[in-house]
C-alpha cells in the first residue's frame, strides 16, 4: 500500500532577484525608504517653516537619495572588497620538493 505524494511545479524565477522600476533585490527597499523619508522630512519642514521649504527638502532628499541608491546599484548586490594596492603572498603553504 504506497502512497503517491503529490508533485508541485517548482517556479525556477526565485533564484532571480526582484526587479521593480530598475532596481534590483535590497535596492526596492532602499528605494522606498528614501522616498518615504523624503514625503517624512518634506511634512515635517512644510509645518516647522514653510510649505515652500516643505517642497524643497522633498526634491532634495527623494533624487539625492534614490540617486545614491542607483549609485550603489551600480557597484553591485553583495558587497565586494574593491581595495587596491600591491600584495605580496607568502609562499609558506608551498611544500618543498624533494631532490
């Protein structure tokens, strides 16, 4: 008496990152951080000082911001170590070769 498990139709797209208005992966949420802390700051100015200081600090922290995150973008989705310089490997893990 065996039992059929069931199968599923597995998606192969998962292994792909999210793509939404050409940013890719944490750069959605970094996105939309930016642009709500943009419409945060601008209601808090607009109330503070005026609604012409509201505006500006919108325009300000929405493009500088997503224009930081395009920035970032550009560099990669995982973090790669871009330091340069000269380096000079040991040869310590070489084992010497008999005569």
């Amino acid at each position: 008496m065996e039992r059929e498990h069931p199968t599923f139709n597995v998606y192969k797209g998962l292994q792909k990152p999210l793509i939404f208005k050409g940013l890719k992966g944490k750069f959605i949420y970094i996105g939309a951080g930016c642009a709500i802390g943009a419409l945060l700051s601008s209601v808090i100015i607009s109330n503070i000082i005026s609604y012409t200081w509201g505006g500006i600090t919108l325009c300000i922290v929405m493009f500088g911001g997503l224009s930081l995150t395009v920035h970032l973008q550009k560099k990669g989705l995982h973090k790669k170590d871009k330091s340069k310089g000269i380096y000079i490997e040991s040869r310590i893990f070489l084992k010497e070769r008999k005569k």
